[in-house]
C-alpha cells in the first residue's frame, strides 16, 4: 500500500479530547538525542520535550522532509496517564491520495 516506501504519512494532526490530571504527556525523545528504542521498559517519560494533554489542544509534527526522506524528529511516545483518563483523536495527512476500504491501491 505504500508503493515502496514512496507513499507516506506526511504529518500527523493530533487533538486532545479531554484534560489529564496526571501525565499523559505525548513525548518526543529525539529532542533529548534518544531514540525510543534506546529507552528502558523502566522509563516513565523522562523527556525534555513532552506536550501536556489538555482539552482542545491540537499538535501537529511531520514525519516526513521536504525531499520526501523520512524525519526521525517525527518519532514520539505517549506517556502513562498517572490519573485521569486521556482522550485523544488524530488525522493523518498523506503525501499521495488513499483510497477507501476494499480499493486496489
């Protein structure tokens, strides 16, 4: 479906649907120089970079450059809710048309 890597999510659009009480940060580790394989099943988000998840807040990052490579900046995680309930929705934005459900590509 994706024609060898050439068809791509572009950006990702992420809305926050509800507040969190307690974490539930959505976190991107390459702005501290880890990636997120590098992490431990024991780390709790210690990043320097991480968006707190509140009602009507929208993020938007890119997964892919300009030249069509791929943005290792783009790689994030989701941060254990420690209280609360975390609702969120997100769009992806492609960089060639997607067909519907059922359609050859």
């Amino acid at each position: 479906m994706t024609h060898g890597g050439l068809k791509n999510r572009m950006a990702t659009v992420f809305w926050y649907i509800t507040n969190v009480e307690g974490g539930g940060h959505t976190s991107f580790p390459l702005a501290q120089g880890k990636f997120i394989s590098e992490l431990t099943p024991t780390t709790t988000c210690p990043y320097q970079l991480g968006v707190k998840p509140e009602a009507g807040k929208v993020i938007i990052f890119y997964s892919l450059k300009p030249d069509g490579s791929g943005d290792d900046l783009s790689q994030h995680a989701a941060c254990p809710v420690t209280s609360g309930t975390k609702w969120a929705a997100n769009k992806w934005v492609w960089n060639m048309p997607q067909r519907g459900l059922g359609e050859d590509d």
